[in-house]
C-alpha cells in the first residue's frame, strides 16, 4: 500500500468512525425521549438554525475562458492577450460574486484568471480551462447526513448551485483560498525552479554573462 492509498484509507475510516457516532442510538431516557440518536438530535437543530441561502456567481465580463495561447497565424492573436485582458479588467484580482440575501461578497480569483494556460494544471472533462468556478460547484465527498450537520456548524449554505448536494464553494472563506488553491501547484513549481536556478547561478551565471556581454 503506497502513501496516497494510505492516507485514503485514513481519511475512509475517519469518516466512517465520524458516521458510527452520528448515527449511534442515545440511551432512552436521559438526554432524550425514547430510541433516538446524534442525528435525530442535529434534525431538530439544524431545522431551527437554517443559514441564509448562498448563491456563486461567475461574472461572464471577466473570464479565464480567454486564457490562451497563440500561434501568429491565429485571427485571435492581436483582439485578446494577457496584455489586452489586463487593461480590460483593469487587473481585477477578483472575478464573480457569492450573493447572500442582500449582501454580495467578490469571489478572489488571480490565479483562474491570468495564469497563463501551458502552465495551468487543471482541465474540464470537455477540454476547457477548469477555474475556482468549477472547484466551487464540486460536490463535497461527505454523506448527505454530514453535509447538513457541517452546515449548521459552520453556520454556511453549502449548496451553491442549488442541486440538493453539499459544494466546495460553499465551506467558509472559500471565495478566499480556493484559487490560491487552484494555484499552488504552479506556484511551487515555479518557486522551484526559480530556486534550483538561484542555487546553480555561480556554476552558470558567469558562463552566461561572458558570452553575452561584450567584455
Ligand atoms: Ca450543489
């Protein structure tokens, strides 16, 4: 069993152990009346604690949809370029709302939205760009049990997309840390690599300079 499947297995029994105690019956009489468990507990709460509804909002002006690379031939090249797309947003950090009741919240999206696309790991099953939007309307792995009990914890509607099915995007603060997220794997790639260049400079960096400077 390597590391990945380890961990699975961690995470399974976890999450199994969490449903054993959720769903395990109360002793009648003490705390409750009659054969009842944590969940019928939770039922009764969550059902007076019922946060507000939360809807995810992509904004279709700003869009990582444009993200691209060009041959010179292309018709595209010269109408949208990362320079073009810059001054269009006019460097909007942020792409999108999340609408709750009356209160709008800007969705943080640097990373979906001007990483360059050869260096963008993530891909759509239909071959587009898979942005902080798509991340947020993923269904959450956990049972439709523990996603009403997680919302009533943390207070959040995790339904997003409004399917009946707990999201990513509707865990707290994710309109925050789910691009950055997204990004990381580029991000340590690139500080790797700006790394291991700063740490073999003195084996290269002279070679470099005495043939392109004229000394
Ligand atoms: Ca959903």
């Amino acid at each position: 069993m390597n590391i990945r499947e380890e961990f699975s297995a961690g995470i399974q029994n976890t999450r199994d152990s969490l449903y054993d105690v959720y769903t395990m019956d109360l002793v009648p009489g003490r705390l409750v009346p009659g054969d009842q468990n944590v969940k019928w507990v939770v039922d009764k709460v969550s059902d007076k604690l019922q946060p507000e509804n939360k809807v995810w909002l992509d904004d279709d002006n700003i869009g990582a949809e444009t993200v691209s690379m060009f041959g010179a031939s292309d018709p595209a090249l010269g109408v949208e370029n990362f320079k073009t797309m810059f001054d269009r947003v006019d460097g909007n950090m942020f792409d999108g709302i999340v609408q709750e009741g009356n209160k709008q919240k800007r969705i943080f999206a640097p990373f979906s939205t001007y990483m360059p696309s050869a260096l963008w790991p993530w891909q759509r099953s239909d071959g587009g760009r898979y942005t902080v939007h798509d991340f947020a309307e993923k269904d959450l792995p956990l049972s439709e049990d523990l996603s009403k009990t997680v919302a009533m914890i943390v207070q959040e509607d995790l339904d997003i997309d409004e399917d009946g099915v707990a999201d990513w995007g509707g865990l707290p603060m994710f309109r925050f840390w789910g691009d950055p997220l997204l990004g990381l794997p580029t991000t340590v790639l690139i500080a790797g690599l700006m790394f291991g260049a700063a740490v073999t400079f003195p084996s290269w960096g002279p070679i470099v300079a005495r043939k392109a400077l004229p000394i």
